[in-house]
C-alpha cells in the first residue's frame, strides 16, 4: 500500500475515533444527569455538537450508545493500577488500596455512573453483568490474589480470600459510599476516607492476621 494512501487511512481512523469520543462525551453527561430514559438522542447530539444523522451512524439507538459508555467507564476504573505486590506489609497494602479505592468510587461523576447502571440493570441485565465483572468483581479478585499470597506466607490465616475481600471492600464503604451514592453527602474528604479505612484495617486484621508466637 502506498505511503499516501496509509497516511490517509489514518487520519480518517484518527478523525473517525476523535468523533466517537466526542459523542460519548456529550451521552455521558446527560446519562449521568438525567438517567437513560431522561436522555433523548436528539439532547445527546445536541450535547455532543453533531447532527442526529452523524450520531445514528455511530450508535444504531440509544441502548447501543450507553452500553458503549458503560464498557468505556468500566475500562477506565480497570485500570486504577492497585499496588497489590505481594512483598509489600498487608497494613500499608490494604491502607494504600482502601483509600484509592473509596476515592475512586466516590469521585465527581463516579456515583453517578454506579447509580445509572443499578437503574437500568433489570431492564438490560447483560449491561449490568459486563460492569459488575469488569469493575466489582474485577477488583475482588486482585486483592483476594494479593491476600491469598500473605496467607501463603503465613501472615493472614483466611479460609476465603474472595470473602476477606469482599469484606474489606465493604468495611472501607462503610458510611461513606452509600451517603455519596444516594446524594445524601458530598464525596467525603480524604482525611475522612483515611479515618474510615483505617479503622476498617483495623477490623480486619483482628479478624485475620496471625498473631505472634
């Protein structure tokens, strides 16, 4: 293929990909705001600056367009990079993580994303599957593979590493997320998600840290 005619396919793709962006961008804050059913795809293209023609040649209707900002929010909360090696001490671990973690979930736009796909996961159920894995079930895993690996070494003393996961996930939610979630409080400060998650570190360990001989 000639160099011209490379350099050509590639700005089409590059233009191409720059529009998609631009459309997800503007669903995303009317899905956000006004929850899939306030959001029209004639407010969507308006939203997002192009034509309703341009927008139906992107996305076949509007259950394809959320469905595509779902897998994008998924991807973008997979790749918050936990520091789970295995050599770090278990109480700085879980400390670090808890606080990226609350962070990320209660953060500008996060609440959101996590209150739309609960609304409309009963109406489109393979939706809320594909969120749960990528996203909840995703992190479970990365700790209780981290957890597992302290066990292993003798430093925890967990039956299911899955479940301590699970836990401590929820122990670090704990008055928090669902207040941030339910539009009853701000996100929480960073001094008050380190209060939380301490003392849910605290909990934990007491539960399964293997005491000194």
């Amino acid at each position: 293929m000639p160099a011209s005619t490379r350099a050509t396919l590639s700005l089409v793709a590059d233009e191409d990909s720059s529009k998609r962006r631009q459309i997800l961008d503007g669903a995303r804050k009317l899905f956000m705001d006004f929850g899939f059913d306030g959001a029209s795809m004639g407010e969507i293209a308006r939203a997002a600056g192009v034509s309703k023609g341009t927008l139906y040649v992107y996305f076949a209707d509007k259950s394809r367009l959320f469905e595509a900002i779902v897998e994008q929010e998924s991807l973008e909360q997979g790749k918050v990079a936990f520091n789970f090696d295995p050599a770090r001490d278990v109480t700085t671990t879980l400390m670090d993580f808890g606080q990226v973690y609350i962070q990320l979930l209660c953060r500008p736009g996060g609440g959101s994303a996590t209150r739309t796909v609960m609304a409309i996961a009963e109406r489109m159920p393979e939706v809320g599957r594909r969120f749960y894995q990528n996203v909840v079930a995703l992190t479970i895993r990365r700790l209780a593979d981290y957890l597992d690996a302290h066990v292993a070494a003798g430093d925890l003393a967990i039956d299911d590493c899955e479940l301590a996961a699970t836990q401590f996930m929820q122990m670090c939610q704990a008055t928090l997320f669902q207040p941030f979630i339910f539009q009853a409080a701000p996100a929480p400060s960073a001094e008050r998600i380190a209060h939380v998650v301490e003392s849910g570190t605290r909990m934990f360990l007491a539960a399964y840290q293997v005491k000194p001989a």
